[in-house]
C-alpha cells in the first residue's frame, strides 16, 4: 500500500473516530435530557393535577371519581382525601417541577457542542399543541424562559455570536405568551378543570413511601410515554397458526428446589405452609432430563420463571452461576425445539426486596426495573414469549389481602398500593424488554375461570383472585370488592384499552402484545373455594374465556395455564382423569379457534407434579413425581400418551373425543 493512500486511511480512520467520540458523548447526553424530560413532563402533570385539586371546587369531581369504586374502595378514598392538604402537594410539586427544570439546564449540551439546536428542538417538540392542552403549555414555559435566559447569558459571554438555538427557543415563548395573554384568570381555571375531567380518569388510595395517605391519579396523561413501542405484529388466525405453540408450564419456586433466599422460603420455613418446600421436583438438576421429556411428547414450548434471587442473591450482587444456570436451561429449550416462555415474578422474589421496601417503594421498584433490564439483555436472543407477572390479582389478594400466600399480608390498602406498583412496574418492563430485545412479546397471565351466579348464570371476569386460597373469609364481601376494584386498575391502565372494551370494540391493548390466560375450573357463588382436587371442571367455560379475553383485549390469546389435579394421585371423586380433561379443553380451544379466536398456544400445567405453594398434595403434572421421597423419579401418567397424540394429530380427532369423554356427572360438553 502506497504511503499516500495509508495516510488517507489514518486521517480517515482519524475522522470516523472523532465522529464515533462524538456519538458516544452525545448518545447518552440525549438520552439522559430525554430521561430528564420525561420526568419533568410526568411532574408537570402531577402539579397540575394538584394545582387542580386545590381548588375550592374540587371535591365534587373527587367525589364523582370516587364513586366509580366499590363502596369500601370508595370509603378509603374519601377518607384520604379529608386528610389530604392539597396545598402542601402542591408546594412540593412546583419544588419538584423546579428540580428538574434544573437538571435539564445542567444537562443542556454546552455552547460548542454543536448539539444544542437538537436539544432545544427535543424540548419543544415535548410541547403539546391545542387548546385543549393550554394548561400543559403553560407549565413548559418556566422552563423554556429559564433556558433562553441561559442561553442570553452565555451567548453575552462567549466571543463568537451564535444566536441558532435562541432563535429556535425564542418563538415558542412567544406562542405561549400570545395564548395567555388572551386567556383571563376565570378561563384558565375553566381550562384546568377541562384539562383534569378528560386526563385523569380514575383515582385511587395509596400509601406514600412514609406511610401518610396520598392520592394517586391515573389517566390518559401517563400511558402516551410508553405507548408507541415497536411491538413485532403477530401471528394471528384461523385454523391454528402454523407454529402453534404446544408447550407444559411449571415455575422456578414450584419445580427447582435449590434454595435462592425467596419470599416462600421465608414463609414456609416460619411455619406457614403446610409442607416445607424441600427440593421441590428437583428441576434444578433434572431440568435436562425434563425438557426431553416434554420434547419425547413432541412440544415446541416449555414454559417455566425466572428465579430472581437466583440472579441477584444479594441486592445488587449478580450471581454467574445463576445466570448461568438459565442460559442453560434456555439452551436446552432451544437445543430441543422449545420456545421459551419466561415468566419474571411467579409469585416470588428475594427477601432482600421486602426489606428494602418492597414493590410499592421506589427503591423496590427500581430494583426490579434493574433485575428486567438484566434478564432481557442476558437472555433476550434466546426468549421471545415474556411473561411479567404471574396471575397478579390472586398474588395481591392472597399475598396482600388474605396473607395466605407469601408475604403474608393482611392490609388492603398495601394491596392497593401493590396493584399500583404492578402496574407501574408492568409497563416499565414492557418498555425495558422490548427496548433490549427487538423481537420479543410482553405479556402478562391471569387466572380466568366460570362463575356460576346461582340461576343467574355464568360470568367470566379479569380477576377471580382468591380461588386457590380456600379458607371462608375469601368469599368475604371486603375481599370481593377489593378483587373488583384489582380489576379496574388492571383493566383500565394494564391494559390501557383505548376505546373501551367489549365485542364492538376494535382498539387492542397497549402494553400488552397478546394475553396470557390460566384457566382451570368452575366456580359456584357464592360459596368457599376448595382445595385443587375438588375444583369444578368445567371445559365449557374454557371457549367463553378464550372469546372473552380477545374480546377484552384484543390481542392474541395464550393458554398460559390448564391442568388438573388429583389428590396424591388418588382417583378423582368426579370421574375425571387428565386424559379426559386434556382431550375436552383442547377441544373447546379448538372451537375457538375455529370460530375466529387467535389463540397463540397451548401449554399444559403442570410437566411433573411439583411443590403446590405449600403442599405437594395436589398432583398436577404430565409426569408423576413422589416429591417427599426425593428421589423425584419422573413417572408417566397415561396423560402423556394423550397429550402427545394430540400434538401429533394437530389437536383432538374424533376418535380421541370419543375415547376420552367427559365424565357422566359434568352434563353434556357443547
Ligand atoms: C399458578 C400455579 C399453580 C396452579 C395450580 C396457578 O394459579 O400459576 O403456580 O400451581 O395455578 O394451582
């Protein structure tokens, strides 16, 4: 090579290298204004909702708010609000909102960095246009004057004129100051409160990090932020999609059995179950072993969580061999033709969380923000199907509301708060794994189930929480409200359906790319819940849920969940054995598929028996394991000729419909 030409090369080189300094200086400068930005924009909204709630007039429209909720919901929130001094929230927000207006100034590209027109652009394009929006435009104005400001002062102090992004800051004060100069006083008030009747559309009680009550506001306001990520569309169809998924479903807690310092183990060992957890079915060391057994039935799916505190044992400490043990264990999926579908919190994370503060702090929260951001970098080329929260309303309820499930409360308004975070929290992580793995889809699984109202009939609802959790008081009235408002958050901001719900609406979910669904029996009300071997089978029900949910929703469905279970393998007293159960519910999934319901997949629960969030009595697994003995021997039951059949055909055929009907005693299958 010519001496010319090498040098070309080098000053070439020379020039890509400045250039990729300069990205990288400015990459996370713009990400961090964009950060501080969105913080000051979610402040600003805070303030006016405070700026709205003291006025003498509000209490009407906290009253007309406040009575979308049931009754005790209701009464919370009128008594928080008694106590609530809205004057001094918002003192404290216009503190906040100055904070931050500092931080953007501080953040603000300096005078020679040749990105100052792009971050004043970023500002301004934050700025909503309407006059519906006036309130909101008005609150970017301190912020916009106090930047020009700057900018005067150092375009006064530098030698060279530069006048670029004052000139492009210059005309957006202007448009505002002309809207408010034309505004009275009376108008804008008149604008504020038109402004807070179509943004904020609920509000609910909630404890503040201090433990004093507080009111949270959802709205329209908070979903914009979140809301236009790259989603991949997907499959939807009839008959089933070519790659449908046939999977079994198990848990880290339930199926592992190596300790990791969880919130279960820390009940169990107190005394509250009424097994210890042990070795749970040794998933652990078996897992090899297991996922050829799910590949042996011809599967393409294996679904199973990811144990936080197996990755982060210690706040802040990543174990490697945690993390290695799941990329093993996704290894092995793939390896075998089995897609992932990775749940992240299956009723259990460290204790080290509860002491730091738990979900509704935010400490907590931005530990588990940290915890999603590493498990979707770590394993996001080998996992497509997320998985959030497990059935979050039985965990609020039976966790927070009955304490009989770890952590062991007994404090609706925690249980509240919870929902909050979960909320929160579900679409932080929407937002952090897609942002880290391009090609996945978030979702999250509820517990579905037929509730049989008497002669009123069946009803299929979001929430039917407290149905594992047995014990009277779970059909207490407290509780059933509780549930009902669980509901309504999770419908209205989980979910953040745009134009409503029901059959004629067309709008799909936000944060939800398809929905994961459980579903096991039939529930008669009212009347106590009963253990797992006397639970209603019901397959009927299966196709209302399945309809219901892509109604509601709007999404794909994925049977996340179905099984069945015996009592330590005892013959159920209703007839039905799994074979039956399995070949009756693919069957109604097959209806709905063929009347037009997108149905992703159906993955089976459980693949082994395994630990039943405090006895191994309850038998629900594909293969049969004795537990106790810890031998853990993996047993065929004759489920598993049938579930492979099944896969093999495609779905059930007539000949296995006829082999395997339903029981005489459940009445005669649609
Ligand atoms: C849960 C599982 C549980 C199964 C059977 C579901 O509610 O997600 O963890 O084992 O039901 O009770």
């Amino acid at each position: 090579m010519s001496i010319p030409v090498c040098r070309r090369m080098a000053s070439c080189w020379r020039f890509l290298a400045v250039l990729w300094i300069a990205f990288c200086v400015s990459a996370p400068a713009f990400a961090d204004i964009r950060d501080a930005l969105d913080r000051y924009s979610d402040a600003l909204r805070r303030h006016l909702v405070w700026q709205f709630l003291s006025l003498p007039t509000a209490g009407s429209q906290v009253e007309r708010l406040v009575r979308c909720h049931t009754k005790t919901v209701a009464d919370l929130i009128r008594n928080q609000w008694r106590q609530t001094k809205a004057s001094e929230h918002l003192r404290r927000s216009a503190d906040e909102l100055e904070r931050l207006q500092t931080l953007v100034l501080s953040i603000f590209p300096a005078p020679n960095s040749g990105m100052r027109d792009d971050a004043a652009r970023l500002i301004i394009a934050r700025i909503p246009e309407g006059a519906g929006v006036f309130p909101v435009r008005r609150g970017y104005l301190p912020l916009l004057e106090s930047l020009r400001s700057r900018l005067q002062h150092q375009e006064a102090q530098s030698e060279r004129s530069d006048t670029r992004t004052l000139d492009l800051v210059a005309p957006a004060i202007a448009k505002i100051r002309a809207e408010c100069a034309q505004i009275s006083q009376a108008e804008e008030v008149g604008l504020l409160q038109a402004w807070f009747s179509r943004n904020c559309v609920a509000i609910e009680p909630a404890l503040s990090e201090s433990g004093s009550p507080i009111f949270v506001i959802s709205g329209a306001g908070t979903v914009s932020k979140n809301g236009n990520l790259p989603g991949k569309p997907l499959p939807t169809g009839n008959p089933i999609p070519k790659k449908f998924l046939w999977g079994v479903s198990t848990s880290s807690q339930q199926w592992e059995g190596k300790r990791h310092g969880g919130i279960w183990e820390t009940f169990a060992d107190a005394g509250r179950t009424e097994e210890k957890i042990g070795r749970a079915a040794n998933g652990y060391e078996l897992f090899e072993k297991d996922l050829d057994l799910a590949a042996g039935m011809g599967l393409n799916a294996f679904r199973t969580s990811i144990e936080w505190g197996r990755i982060e044992p210690e706040q802040g400490k990543i174990d490697p061999e945690g993390v290695k043990f799941y990329h093993r264990l996704f290894d092995g999926m793939r390896k075998r033709g089995l897609e992932p579908v990775v749940t992240l919190v299956h009723f259990t994370w460290p204790q080290w969380f509860e002491k730091i503060g738990g979900w509704d702090s935010e400490a907590g929260v931005r530990a588990f923000c940290r915890f999603v951001d590493i498990v979707s970098r770590e394993y996001g080329s080998k996992v497509d199907f997320w998985l959030t929260y497990n059935e979050p309303p039985v965990e609020i309820i039976a966790g927070y509301v009955l304490g009989a499930s770890a952590p062991g409360y007994r404090n609706p308004l925690k249980a509240l708060a919870v929902t909050r975070a979960w909320i929160r929290c579900h679409k932080l992580a929407y937002r952090i794994i897609h942002e880290n793995d391009t090609t996945a889809y978030v979702s999250w699984n509820n517990y579905t189930g037929t509730y049989r109202l008497g002669s009123l009939g069946d009803i299929h609802v979001l929430v039917e929480g407290a149905a594992n959790q047995g014990g009277s008081d779970a059909s207490a009235a407290g509780v059933l409200e509780t549930l009902t408002s669980v509901e309504n958050q999770w419908m209205k901001e989980v979910a953040s359906i745009e134009g409503g719900r029901g059959a004629g609406s067309r709008s799909r979910s936000k944060y939800l790319d398809y929905i994961g669904i459980d579903y096991y029996a039939l529930w008669r009300l009212p009347g106590g819940f009963t253990k797992p071997h006397l639970w209603e089978i019901h397959p009927e029900g299966f196709y209302d849920v399945i309809r219901n949910y892509y109604n509601w929703f709007r999404v794909p469905v994925l049977v996340a969940e179905n099984g069945m279970a015996s009592c330590d393998l005892a013959p159920r007293q209703d007839g039905w054995t799994r074979e039956a159960f399995l070949v009756q519910h693919v069957k109604q999934m097959q209806r709905a598929i063929r009347d037009g319901y997108p149905v992703l997949g159906y993955i089976h629960w459980s693949i082994t028996d395994n630990w039943e969030w405090g006895s191994f009595a309850p038998r629900f697994g594909l293969y049969s394991v004795d537990c106790r003995n810890e031998r853990f021997e993996r047993v065929p039951t004759p489920s598993v000729d049938v579930y492979r059949a099944i896969v093999r055909a495609g779905g059930v055929t007539p000949e296995l419909e006829a082999r395997y009907p339903a029981p005489i005693s459940s009445g005669k299958a649609r």
